[in-house]
C-alpha cells in the first residue's frame, strides 16, 4: 500500500507540470492585472486582455483542482489504507515480540530442567512431577522383575605360571589362573599354545595407611578422639555410663557404688567357695586379720604362754609331742642331766645310761641313747624363737625381717603388705569386669568390644584393635543383624550381612550417613575352595556397591563415617 501511494504522488508530478506552471503564470498576470486595471484606467485594450487572460487561467486552475482534488481522494484512500497496515503490522509486531519474550523464557527453562529418576518397587506405577520453582522433574520407574540367576565364572585350572603350558591343547574359553603373578589367561582358537595376555585378577596392592587418631578418657567417663594434624581440639566418642550403665563401674568408681560386680552381689563372707562373685572390704578385713593374727617365722616363743595352741607344762614327765615346757621344767631336766655322767662315760659307770655314750648333738634318731646339756639347750634355743599359733602380728612391726609396706606398688614378695593396701587392691579388682563377662560383650560382631578394648575384624582374618580407657555417648542406635551406632559427636558405626550375595552387588545402609562415608570393610564366610577377597567398587552415602567372586559366600560388612 505504501508503495503505490508513492506512485501515485510520482504519478501526479509526472502529468501535470505544464499545467502546474500555467497556473502559476496565469495567477501571476491575473495579480498583475488586477494592480494594472486600479491604476491605468485608460488602458481599457489592456485591461481586457488581462480579464480574457486571467478568465483562461482561472478555467484552467479549476481543471486543475477538479483533478487534483479526484487524485488527492485516491491519495488520501490510500494513506488510510496504508495507515490501516501500519498499525495492523505495528500490532502484530508487538504480538510476535512477546510471543518471542515467551519463547525466550521457556527456552531457559528447558535448559534450566532437572531431570531425576527414582527406582520404585516393582509393581508400582510410574510417576512424573515438576517443581516449577526449583525446575527439577523426577520420574518415578518400577523396579523390573529379577532376572534369573546367571551362571558363575569358574576358573577351570590354577597353579603357578610354569605350569600354564600342561594345558595348551584345552578348548578356546579355557581359563587358567597364574598364582604367582596374580593373572589370568584363556585359550584362544585351535591352534595349541595360544593364550591371551594375562588380566589381573584376585586381590590388589595394599593401599596406603589411614589417618591417625589420638585417644583419651576425658571428663565424666567419655572416651575422646584428636586427630593427630589437629592436635587441638577433643571430640566425644563412647560414654561408658551411659553405654553400661549400673553394670559398669569407671576405674576411680568405688566398690560402694554397686553391690553388682560381674552380675552377682557382694558376698560378706570369709568361707564362700564362688570364684567368680566379689567380696566386701569387711570380708577381706577378717581375712587379713586372721593373717595377722599369726606369727612369722622370727616371732618370739615370749611373746605368748600358749604356743601350738596349748599351755606351757610345768612338767618333766608329759608325753605331749607338740605342748611347749616351761623353763622351770627345763631346768629340772637340765639339773638332772647335768647329775648324770657325760657323753663319754661309759655304760658301766652307771645304770641310767643304757649302756650308751651321752650323745651331743640335735638330729640323731636313736630313741634311747641320751643326749647332753649342750644339745637341749641348742634345741629349747631354737624352740624358744617361735610364735606361737595366736600370738598377734601387732605384737611386733616385724614380719620376716621386715616392716609392713604400706603401698600397692611394691615388688618385694617377703614383706607383709598394710590391711589399707590390701583394701586400695580390693577395690581397684572390685571396679572391673571378669575376663568372661567382658568377652560376652559383642563375642560374634564384625567391631568386637572386649573390657576396654574395640576390635575390627577383617576380611583378611586379620584384625586391628584399640584400647581405650572406657566411656561414649552414642546418640541412636540399633543392634539388628544389619544395624548402626550414632555418636552425638557424628561419627557413625553400621554393620550387616549379605546372605544372597551376587558377583556384582549394591547394598543400601540401614540408615544415611549425612556427609561422608569413609571407609567400608568386607568379610566372607561360607564354604568355597576358590576364595577370593571381595573388593568394594564404590561407596555413597546411602549405598555401597562391591564385587564378589566366588558370590555364592556370604558377606559381612562395616561402615564407618559421620
């Protein structure tokens, strides 16, 4: 439309000049005239010929106008025609504007889309939705059947590389498993003594040593944790109260604290023949006492008027093998052995010798021989450097040569040991655990506690251990057969079994670690000739996947992280 309003406007220049420019003329004499005709009124020939003139003008500039004014109504027609389209084009122009603003928008918002899928459990519908804020759809896919169980990979020979070439002419597919380069081989086509290079198959190179921690039993029994690029700063692991509660008692607790040591009272008795049950501190006393009240070795027989448990006779005529004689008596024998003849009489000199020599000495047996003055004074000497059995050890500070050792570290194995120290030893014994109630602390788990110490068991059979002084706090937890410990400081402990292992494996944890796992340890049990170790091939935190060859084993395994 535009284009032909120019035309037409070309059009108009283009036949019209002659008469645009008589028109022109004209109207310049017929101003000329008319200024003439006011001022040469006697010029009438003139003035004629300017009216004649001014008369063809005029006819000619209504032509003209007639003509212009029929083209102008084209002209304008068009001008509102193209006025039309300009604001038809000028509206559709702005649509196109926000219909490409939208595009634009939706283009970046299918560049911004999040697509996550869930697995559902089988038989379930799938699902979709979209978080148009945080521009995430998830789709929800049913887990497929289980497919059926493939068959396992079977190493059909094994045994050092050497011995490789004993199967040369097995059928291709053939495999042999060289033991002592830990690579695999497998015939290849018909021709004898083909092979392929060797894969690595079996267990892998160690790898590097973990982290080092340091541990301590802080403040209230709680067992604590530094690492050792910290060196700085304590986190809680174990509280040990909280753990064992009235079962347990800490290393400072006292007897008192609890009649239950080893899940049986404490018995108040001297006479009990229960190995395994404490004794009270009033129990041990009596016993020590009893000790005490006998006489060691270099007590003195004037200590006491009873010896062996019998009064001292005044008599020289008792057959009593074990009563004590008193000095009185001894004399009297000794008066009458000074009376007699000595030890070299003879039996002829008198008839109180039996017929023998006076014998000077301690050891002889003869029952009838008589001894001297010298030998019974030799032999009431040694009597008389005896304790008797009730003599009291207070009666004198030394025992064995010794004083009594008030102490719990001395190594002297003579010297009598003070009743306090016995009881400082009592009630260290009575605050812990017997060997047997310690070890049924977690006997069959894969992270074993026994007394103070935590064992991990590896797959390997080997396990590492830590020994702790005895206390944590744990936040959550559940002893099922797969379970977990949760500390408050955030460390967590999970463990499980595997019982229908496959060669590639998946297995979620009992619940999510919330920022890392660190490590996972495997276990096999089971009966295999062909055992590998099975090496784990990833770790998240809500899963871990391994692989298991032979996967007919089952596997135990433990997580640790926070």
């Amino acid at each position: 439309m535009a284009a032909d309003f120019i035309e037409i406007i070309k059009d108009v220049q283009l036949k019209y000049p002659e008469i645009l420019a008589n028109a022109a003329a004209a109207l310049e004499y017929a101003n000329n005239a008319a200024t003439s005709e006011g001022n040469a009124a006697d010029s009438s020939g003139a003035a004629t010929v300017s009216k004649d003139a001014a008369l063809v003008a005029q006819t000619a500039v209504e032509a003209l106008a007639l003509t212009v004014a029929n083209d102008k109504d084209t002209v304008s027609a068009l001008a509102l025609a193209v006025a039309a389209d300009a604001t038809t084009a000028s509206t559709k122009a702005g649509e196109a504007s926000t219909s490409a603003t939208t595009a634009t928008q939706k283009a970046a918002a299918i560049l911004a889309l999040s697509l996550v899928a869930q697995t559902l459990i089988a038989g379930s519908t799938a699902t979709a939705s979209y978080d148009s804020v945080s521009g995430i759809m998830t789709l929800g896919i049913p887990k497929g059947d289980k497919g059926d169980k493939g068959d396992p990979f079977v190493i059909n020979a094994q045994g050092l590389f050497s011995a490789r070439a004993t199967y040369d002419t097995q059928a291709a597919g053939f495999s042999f498993l060289a033991t002592d380069l830990s690579l695999i081989y497998f015939r290849e086509g018909a021709t004898s003594g083909t092979w392929s290079a060797g894969a690595t198959f079996g267990k892998g190179d160690t790898g590097a040593d973990g982290d080092t921690v340091n541990m301590r039993l802080g403040t209230g029994n709680v067992i604590q944790w530094q690492h050792t690029l910290d060196g700085t700063t304590w986190y809680d692991l174990i509280n040990l109260d909280t753990v064992y509660g009235a079962a347990f008692l800490p290393i400072d607790g006292k007897a008192a604290d609890s009649s239950l040591l080893n899940g049986k009272a404490v018995v108040n008795s001297v006479i009990s023949t229960d190995i395994s049950a404490p004794v009270s501190a009033a129990a041990l006393k009596s016993a020590y006492d009893l000790a005490a009240s006998k006489l060691a070795a270099t007590g003195k027989a004037a200590d006491s008027a009873l010896l062996n448990g019998k009064s001292v006779l005044n008599v020289t005529n008792s057959v009593d093998a074990t009563a004590p004689v008193s000095a009185a008596a001894l004399k009297q024998a000794y008066d009458l052995a000074a009376s007699k003849l000595g030890e070299s009489a003879k039996a002829a000199d008198s008839a109180f010798l039996n017929g023998k020599s006076v014998l000077n000495v301690v050891n002889s047996t003869d029952t009838t021989a008589p001894v001297s003055a010298a030998a019974l004074k030799s032999a009431y000497d040694l009597a008389a450097s005896k304790l008797g059995a009730t003599a009291k050890a207070v009666d004198s500070a030394a025992l064995n040569g010794k004083t009594v050792i008030n102490s719990v570290t001395s190594t002297d194995i003579s010297a009598p040991a003070a009743a306090a120290a016995v009881k400082a030893a009592y009630d260290l014994a009575a605050s812990k655990l017997s060997p047997a109630a310690a070890q049924a602390l977690h006997a069959t788990d894969a992270l074993r506690i026994s007394g103070n110490t935590i064992y991990l068991y590896k797959g390997n059979g080997t396990q590492e251990n830590v020994s702790i002084p005895v206390t944590s706090f744990e936040a959550a937890k559940s002893f099922a057969t797969n379970g977990y410990m949760k500390f408050t400081n955030g460390l967590i402990i999970q463990w499980g079994i595997d019982t229908n292992p496959l060669v590639s494996v998946t297995v979620t944890f009992p619940i999510a670690f919330p920022t890392a796992c660190a490590s996972v340890s495997l276990t096999l049990s089971g009966a295999n000739n062909n055992v590998n170790t099975p090496i784990v091939n990833s770790k998240g935190l809500t899963s871990f996947a391994y692989y298991n060859q032979p996967y007919s084993l089952n596997v135990g395994w433990v997580a640790i992280g926070w």
